[in-house]
C-alpha cells in the first residue's frame, strides 16, 4: 500500500528531485573530500559518483546531479575559476550513461549498474574529461598549460572507473538500484 502512495507523479517527482539533490551532495563530497594519492599528487573520488548517479538516476537528473555536485565542490575546494567549466564538463560526463540507460530501458540490463554497455560507457566519459578539461585550461591559462597537464588528466577517470566498478558491484547485489527506480 505505502508503495503505491509514492508513485503518484506528484509524489514520484519529489522522490526523483531529492534522490538528486542526494547524489549532488554525495558528488561534491566525494571529489571535495576524498583525496587519493597518487604519483602526480591526488586525485579525487567524485568522478565515481558521477557514474553511479549517471547510472541509475533517469534524464535530465543524472546530468543534473553530475553538474551540481562538481560545480559545488570546485566552489567549497577553493576553485571558484573551474566551477563552470566543471559544470558543463561533469554533465557531459554523465550524459554516456544516460543514453546507454535509454536504450538498455527495456532490456535484461535494466536493473544493473554495471553491466556491459555501462562498462563501455566508460570510454566516452573519459574522453569528454581529458578533453573538456584540456580545452578549459587552454581558454582560461594558456595551451602550453593544456598539453603540460594532458598527460596527467588520464589517471582522475581511471581512478573514477575502478572505484565506480567496485561500488556498483556492490550496489548490484543489493539490488539498490531496483530499489531505487521502485519509488519513482
């Protein structure tokens, strides 16, 4: 009975807006505040967040929450400069994820995280982060700046994928995606 309550549009529509709002806040804790180590100084978890959200949320929450959660942490990380190439760029990173959750709608892959497509959505998310950030940093510094960072802008997704892996596999066995799209 209680479940057939929340799927009301009015109250499913509540239920979608602040499950965003709670992957933003989880998107800009993530990156402004989970540091981890690496060669090239730190990298952050956020980009993992950003998949899952991508990943289960529905368009245009994904992209939303993806956009808010890495613009708020560029704000509160001291980085105020980057919070709007960031928005743009973190929404297109969720976008991959969002299409290949369109087209995998009515297929056996519905109710997962991680499952083939989404894995090769990884690629494309990858790319829209070396090259997003490899324009902004040439149109707000210089492009001898861009090319210097290139090489090192490769490990942030790579860090974000392993780390997106391990949690939606986890996600996957609690169902909690199903679980999730069962109060909208």
């Amino acid at each position: 009975m209680k479940n057939k309550k929340l799927k009301s549009t009015a109250n499913s529509k509540t239920m979608l807006i602040v499950i965003t709002a709670m992957f933003s806040a989880v998107i800009a804790v993530a990156t402004a505040f989970i540091k981890i180590p690496s060669p090239f100084g730190y990298n952050h978890a956020g980009d993992s967040m950003i998949y899952l959200g991508a990943s289960i949320l529905p368009a245009p929450y994904g992209i939303v929450c993806a956009s808010i959660g890495g613009a708020i942490a560029d704000l509160i990380s001291g980085y105020p400069q980057w919070a709007i190439p960031t928005a743009i760029i973190k929404a297109l990173n969720a976008v991959p994820f969002i299409v290949c959750a369109m087209i995998l709608k009515n297929s056996k892959f519905k109710d997962k995280i991680i499952n083939p497509p989404n894995l090769l959505m990884l690629i494309p998310t990858t790319l829209v982060t070396v090259s997003g950030y490899f324009f902004a940093t040439g149109l707000m510094y210089s492009w001898e700046s861009a090319f210097a960072e290139l090489a090192v802008w490769w490990v942030q997704p790579l860090i974000g994928a392993v780390i997106y892996i391990l949690a939606g596999v986890g996600l996957d066995a609690i169902k909690f995606k199903k679980k999730i799209l069962s109060y909208l």
